[in-house]
C-alpha cells in the first residue's frame, strides 16, 4: 500500500492518539512501515528491525539536530552540556565521564537507599485504602533517587522536579514553539547554578562534584575540565531523565498489574520473577516511546526514498510491539523471554541510566507488593501526562484492598 492510498494519520502531539497509539502504530507497521507525516514534514519507522538498524547507524541519523522532533524543527542551535543531543567524537568523550558514575557496582550499592525512599513514601498510606501510583510514589522515589546522587539538597528537590514537570507538559494538541520552551526551560534550569557553584567551592561525594572536578580530553587532544555551562547541561539532563523515564514506568505497573490481576497475584507470590515483570513492562508500555533523528543523507526505506535534511521519528515503543520480533507482541506475560528490547534505545544512545531505571521499577513494585498484593484504578480522577518526550499518568489513584 503507498502513502497515496492509504488513510492513517500517526501524529505524536495528538492527545487522541497518545491515549492509545497502538492501533494506528499497528497499522503502520504493517501497511507504511515508512510512514510521512505532511503536517509537521516529518518521517517515521516503526517496525523494530528498522528502529534497531537506525539506532545503530549514528552518522546517518544523527542526534546532534535534537532528539525531539520540535527541537529539530526549530533549526536552533543546541548548546553544549547533552549528550543525548551530540554525536562522535564529543558524544563518546563526555559519555565516559558519566559512564564513571553508572557503573553496575554504584547501582547496585544505591538498593538499600532505594528501599528506604520507598517505604517513607508508601508506609503513610498502609490502611488508608488508597494511594496514587504517580503522586505518591513515582514522583517520590525517582526524585529522592536521583536527587541524592546529584547532590540537591532534599528539601529542594520537590520543586525542582515540579519545575521538570511543568517544562515538559503540552497544553495543546500540537506542535509546541520549542525556542519558547526552551528559553523557560532555560530560566527553569537555571536554580541549578547555585548548587552548582556551591559544589565548587564545597565538593562532596557526589555526581555534581565529580562532574565539576573530572578531567578528560577533549576531542581537539586538549586535558580540561567541564566549563559551568557543561555542567549545568549535564545536571539539568540528568534531573530530567531521572525523574521522568522512571515515574512513567512506576505508573504503567500499577495501570497493567491491575488489568492482570492473575500475573500480580503470581509476582506477590514469587518475587525472583519481578525483574523479568519489569523486562516486559518496559517493553510492553514503554516510558519513552519516540525518538527523533536528522538524517545526513538521501536514504532508501521500503522502496522510498527519505532525503537528506528530513526529520525521522523512530517509533521504539512501536517497535517493542512488533509481532515479528515478538509472539503475541500485544499481550502482556510476565514470563515472556525477551533477548532485547527498545524502550532504552540502542547503540552509542542506549540510556546510561538504564539500569538504574531498572532498580527503581524492581524495588518499587516488590515493595508495593508487600503492602498493597491488589488494587483497582481510579479511573474516575486518573489523569494521563501529556508531552512529547515521555508517555504515561499524571495522576494515578488506585484502591487498596
């Protein structure tokens, strides 16, 4: 079938089809596995041996335009201090000074803190018949987590995250002026420069410190440090990201537990399958689900050419659903082998905090498990984000047996 003939519309600022995108991501897949977008020029793939090939080949879809499909569209150009947002050889180089911090040993030594962050969010509520998935746990523990590792004082951390929030909410169902968020943004990010400053003359056993202190060579042979903006990118990246991916996760568990109710029941009941519950959450409801590329040059797809200049989205929670690469792929199963999955993308981007995202979804859903084994939804006051980075729940009340 061409794109001439046919008569779906895949748009990712669509509330209507970020509710449920999966029928028209199907239908993608199976009849425009490159699909065009007329209305904001843009590209899309969407079955996973595409998004996989693409996610590997970073000199034809190159992250340093944006990774945001606003972002590249915007044409602005995007100051130092992100690596999801650079390329080699600067990408590589700045990678390893964070790849220091998230190493499997330093993750693994965060679990009793993890733990603890928890049970101070979710001990509160034990008896009370209710609590909210998101409000009460995603954006406790994540912001705790990443706060600590950072270095913000805990006090501080709430409206930090509520500033993250705000920053990344869309109001309309369309494409946002990005220059105009970002420059809020900008204003937002800004509180980070008094820790940061003050970590310079006060350093600690922490990430901000390491960043402010690490030497390394630039990609001209020069031995330096990060300049303050660098750092700055960096701290208001990684608050970001540690917040967001992980809350989305937290909340896509307590929605797809409570419509498997026998599967819930099985993990209280074995906690050694809990790892592979959260494999199959990421994959089956993917906290991050779009990701934008530029491309460098004219390139074949499906017998289509995309040219070179375009913008091309590579649909990763699509392609996590893609019967071709999984059974059944729409049918949750906590059992499911899963040799590799999208949802933290691949190649020289796959997420660096990964297996923290990984730790926090395990600890949070054992612990849920051990004081709340069944709930229901709220359907009545939950409320869905929406933004164009990450999908999930604004709000997510559920009642407690």
């Amino acid at each position: 079938m061409t794109v001439m003939d046919s008569d779906i519309y895949y748009d990712p600022y669509d509330f209507e089809i970020d509710s449920d995108p999966y029928p028209v991501w199907k239908r993608l897949r199976d009849e425009q596995p490159l699909y065009y977008n007329e209305r904001y020029d843009f590209y899309a793939l969407s079955r996973f041996e595409d998004v996989d090939r693409c996610s590997l080949d970073w000199e034809t879809y190159v992250s340093s335009k944006g990774t945001v499909l606003e972002l590249i569209k915007s044409g602005m150009e995007i100051p130092p201090g992100s690596i999801i947002f650079e390329d080699p050889p600067a990408h590589h180089l700045h990678r390893r000074l964070l790849a220091r911090v998230f190493t499997p040993r330093n993750i693994n030594a965060l679990e009793p803190k993890v733990r603890e962050f928890c049970a101070r969010s979710l001990d509160p509520l034990v008896g009370t018949g209710r609590f909210d998935f998101i409000e009460d746990l995603g954006a406790q523990m994540p912001m705790r987590t990443i706060g600590m590792l950072l270095g913000i004082p805990e006090q501080d951390q709430e409206a930090i995250r509520d500033r993250i929030d705000d920053g990344l909410r869309l109001t309309e169902s369309s494409m946002p002026d990005f220059e105009a968020r970002y420059d809020e943004s900008i204003s937002q990010g800004s509180v980070f420069e008094e820790y940061i400053e003050w970590r310079a003359s006060h350093p600690s056993d922490d990430l901000m410190t390491e960043l402010l202190q690490a030497e390394y060579e630039d990609e001209t042979g020069t031995t330096r440090r990060l300049s303050r903006p660098e750092v700055l990118g960096y701290v208001n990246l990684l608050a970001a990201a540690g917040n967001e991916t992980t809350a989305r996760l937290i909340g896509w568990t307590g929605k797809v537990l409570a419509e498997h109710p026998d599967q819930r029941a099985e993990l209280g009941e074995r906690p050694d399958l809990v790892p592979n519950a959260i494999e199959e959450l990421l994959r089956y409801e993917s906290p991050s689900p779009v990701q934008a590329r530029y491309v460098t040059r004219d390139v074949e797809h499906h017998g289509r050419v995309v040219p070179e200049g375009s913008a091309l989205l590579l649909l990763t929670a699509s392609a996590n659903r893609d019967g071709r690469r999984f059974p059944d792929a729409d049918r949750f199963d906590i059992h499911r082998t899963i040799d590799r999955q999208l949802a933290f993308g691949y190649g020289i981007h796959f997420c660096l905090g990964s297996a923290l995202a990984r730790l926090e979804g395990r600890i949070a859903l054992e612990e849920v498990l051990k004081r709340f084994p069944s709930w229901e939804i709220d359907w009545d006051n939950a409320v869905q984000a929406r933004t164009s980075t990450v999908r999930g729940w604004e709000r997510l009340p559920a009642v407690t047996a």
